[in-house]
C-alpha cells in the first residue's frame, strides 16, 4: 500500500531499548508501544503502535466509526492478552456489546468473563453536578469521579466514549475543562494506552468543543465522512502524534463485517482532490511541505 509510513531512522527504536534517554521517575528508560491493532492502521505510525501513558483522540463526525475502532482495539489487545476497560458516558453496555457481537462477531462478553475486558458506564450528568458543585464549593485540588471510579482490572489499554457526551452534560464550560484536564491527567497515570473518543461535525475544520482537548492530547486522529458522487467515503488523518512520525496524507478506510479496514490509497486521490473542507486542505498541504524539507 503506498503512504504507510516508511521507517527513516531507528531513534524510536533505540528509545524503545531505553538507549536514548537518562532515566528518571517522570520519563522512564523504557517507553512500551502498544498496537492499535485496528487492521492496518499501525502501519500509519513510525512506531507502529502508540506509547503507554499516551492519550490519542479519535474525533470525527455521527458514524464515522469512532466507537467501533476503539472496541476493535480493546477487542483484539485482549485477544492478544492485553486487558482493557472501555468507558461509555454515553451508551448503555449491553447495547454496545450486543453491537459489536451482531456487527462483527466480536464476543466481548466472553472477554469479559475471562477478566480480559471490561465494559463500564459511568453517568456524564451525575459526573458534571458532582464537579460543578465540587467547584462551587471550592473544595481544595479537584481530584473526581475518575479517580474515585475503581476499574475493575488493571488496564493496559482504555477508551473513553465520549468527550461530547460528558461536555453537554456541564453548565459551565471552566468546569468541563477543568475535568477534561483530570481525566487525562487520570487517564495517563494508568500507564496505558489511552483513546479518547471526541464529537465534531461531518467534515471538520474544528476538531474538538473547547480546544483544551487537542491540546491535552499526544495525538489526534480526524475521521472524515465525505460525500462524492452521492456516496460517502470515510478517511483518516492524523493530525498530531507527539511520539513520533506518522502518515502525513489522508488514507481511506471502510467499515465491513470484520470491523474498520483502512483502504488503499489510490482509490482516494480524486475524492480527496475534490471534497475536503478548505482548512483540512490546507493542513494536509502544510503537512506535506513539512515532510518534503
Ligand atoms: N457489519 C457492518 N458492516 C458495514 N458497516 C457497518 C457494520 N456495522 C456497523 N457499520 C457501520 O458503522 C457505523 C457505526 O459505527 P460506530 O458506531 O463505531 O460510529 P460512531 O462514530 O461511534 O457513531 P456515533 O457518532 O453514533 O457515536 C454505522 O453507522 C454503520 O454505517
Ligand atoms: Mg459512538
């Protein structure tokens, strides 16, 4: 497939290694990469994966698949041994896994049961009274819902669904991103890899409610639904990924019986030459200037 990322040099893998970097309490010797393992979207990224204490947001518009990749990484890390929780402040549990089963055959129950998985809900309005009223009382350093939530396994990897969800159930937005800034700070002290699901409108040239979000992020993947001779068309592009490299074009992907599956490239140039919005253009432009020098 052209585009997928081509390893340059071997600095993260040396860094990998621990051969990098002086060790220290804050930046471990070693930082472990997880794969995403969402079919080939590993190949997008440099180090093939994404660090541990990482936070990535996948943002995109209504059913572009948000949800769906971030199961299908939980899913396939368990199958893999790695354990993972997935937080919906927004779905009901049985609904989501009763999906994923009927959609693409993935048994998360089961996973469940073998202490693998584990699918959880936590209530988004009573989260927000419990912060705003935390704030109004100026109670002290603010350490909330999250932290007092206990998972019920050690996680190595985590999804949050969504950030929308939580952000219309605050009154006030200093007090949502006062929690945002927590639930990532809480989010990173897992040591796991960490996706946190974001809400923008089909095809964005914002990519998140407030901006603290993608700030906060070490990464930020957009998902694209776009419209081309009456049909829609998905694609992805990875905005920012502090760890490393990535993939600086768009790439294609569908959503099938086995889950995502990202599409070769060529299919996509003459979509992309039309139907992108101007500021997204304009980014992937700047992208590619940047990867040229
Ligand atoms: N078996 C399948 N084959 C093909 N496409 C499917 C299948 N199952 C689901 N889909 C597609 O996946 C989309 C939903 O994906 P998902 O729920 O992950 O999106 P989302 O971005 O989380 O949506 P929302 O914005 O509602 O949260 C559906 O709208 C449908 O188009
Ligand atoms: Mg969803």
């Amino acid at each position: 497939m052209m585009g997928l990322f081509k390893r340059g040099s071997e600095k993260k893998a040396a860094k990998n290694k621990g051969a990098e970097s002086s060790p220290c309490a804050k930046h471990p010797e070693v930082i472990e990469i997880l794969p995403v393992l969402v079919d080939r979207f590993d190949e997008l990224l440099q180090d093939q994966g994404l660090e541990r204490g990482s936070t990535t947001i996948i943002t995109g518009g209504a059913g572009t698949g948000k949800t769906t990749f971030c199961l299908q990484s939980l899913y396939h890390g368990a199958l893999a041994g790695d354990k993972g929780v997935y937080i919906s402040f927004e779905e009901d549990t049985v609904k989501i896994k009763h999906h994923m089963l009927k959609n693409f055959g993935w048994d998360i129950e089961k996973l469940e049961k073998q202490g693998m998985m584990a699918v959880i809900k936590v209530d988004s309005s009573k989260t927000a009274r419990m912060v705003e009223g935390t704030l109004a009382k100026e109670v002290g350093a603010l350490r909330i819902e999250l932290s007092k939530m206990k998972l019920p396994l050690k996680p190595d990897r985590i999804a949050v669904d969504s950030l929308s969800a939580l952000s219309i159930a605050f009154e006030n937005e200093r007090s949502y991103r006062k929690y945002v800034r927590e639930l990532f700070e809480m989010l990173e002290s897992y040591n796991s890899v960490n996706l946190v699901v974001g809400e923008t409108e089909q095809n964005p040239d914002v990519y998140s409610r407030t901006g603290v979000e993608e700030f906060l992020a070490d990464g930020v993947v957009v998902l694209y639904n776009i419209k081309h001779k009456g049909r829609r068309k998905n694609a992805l592009e990875i905005l920012k990924m502090r760890s490393g490299g990535h993939v600086k074009q768009m790439v294609g992907y569908k959503i099938t019986s086995k889950g995502w599956q990202v599409q070769v490239e060529e299919e996509w140039e003459e979509v992309l030459r039309g139907e992108l919005p101007k500021q997204a253009k304009a980014k992937k432009i700047h992208l590619r200037k940047m990867k040229d020098k």
